[in-house]
C-alpha cells in the first residue's frame, strides 16, 4: 500500500511538471536575446512574441541608459 502511494505522488509530481507553463523571468533570459526569450515563452502564439518582444526591448534599453 506504501508502495502504491508513493508512485501514485512520484508519477502526479511527474505529470504536474510537464503540465506547467515554462516562466522565462527577464532575469533568467540574461543569457538569450529578446527575440529567443519571447520564442520560449510564447511558442504557439505570434502576436504575444511580438509584444513581448517589444517590452523586453524597451526594458533592456531603459536599463541601459541607467
């Protein structure tokens, strides 16, 4: 019975993992451009890529003229 319910916990906590969005903190895209941030966080949806994209621009330069 112990045994049953920890892999029924292992595979719930399996199948939660890959069922949540992937968040890209602008902190965590450090490393990528705007243009590949917005990729992985908006795969399927063009229109939020382009928006994105443009506020992380608009972020990037503002932190750079500070």
């Amino acid at each position: 019975m112990l045994k049953r319910m920890i892999l029924a916990a292992l595979a719930t906590a399996f199948v939660a993992a890959f069922a949540l969005p992937v968040q890209i903190a602008p902190a965590a895209a450090e490393g990528m451009s705007c243009k590949q941030a917005a990729k992985a966080k908006y795969a399927d949806d063009r229109k939020a890529r382009r928006a994105y994209k443009k506020e992380c621009k608009t972020a990037y330069k503002a932190t750079q003229k500070a």
